[in-house]
C-alpha cells in the first residue's frame, strides 16, 4: 500500500498531465474554430449585427472550458483607430464575419 505522501506525488503527476492533454486540446481546437470561420487574433474585420455593419479587430477567444465558442473583436472609432469598446460577436453572426 501506497503512503499519503506517494499518493499525493502521483495525484500531482496526473493532475499535470490532464492539464496538458486539456491545453492541447484547446490548441487544436482553437485551430480548427479559426480555419472555421476564416480569421483568428489580430485581423481586421467587419460583420453584420443587425442591419449595422460593425467593424474592428479579434481581439480574443472566449471559450467555455476549453472549447472555443465566441469571437470578441475591439470596434474602430469613428476616425478609424481601434477603441477600447469591445463587442462579442455571436455565433449567429459568423456567417457575416469577413477579414478586411
């Protein structure tokens, strides 16, 4: 039988290890959401919410664990500078998202 100290070193190993498995998987993930939808961090872009087209630059990922789910991108000001304004940009909005 193992001690309390020998179990708590394996815990530390395994525990590290389901986190590197996880920052893997949200890599991969995160490829495959940004070739999805055709943009990623740092790209200027312009989409439709509502009937305003929005523009501004990917400024983040939000993910829920560690599976993508929205676009955040920080919106140009009316002289054309990015601002500190920032607007998620929901799934619904994806398919209007275009890299200018």
């Amino acid at each position: 039988m193992k001690t309390l100290d020998e179990l708590k070193e394996e815990e530390k190993i395994i525990l590290k290890s389901l986190l590197d498995n996880r920052e893997s998987q949200k890599l991969l993930l995160t490829e495959e959401f940004s070739k999805k939808h055709g943009i990623n961090i740092g790209d200027n872009v312009e989409w439709m919410d509502g009937r305003k087209l929005k523009r501004g630059v990917v400024s983040k990922i939000e993910y829920s664990g560690h599976k993508p789910n929205y676009f955040w991108a920080a919106l140009f000001n009316a002289d054309g500078k990015v601002g500190a304004r920032e607007m998620r940009i929901w799934n619904f909005q994806f398919d209007s998202i275009k890299k200018i």
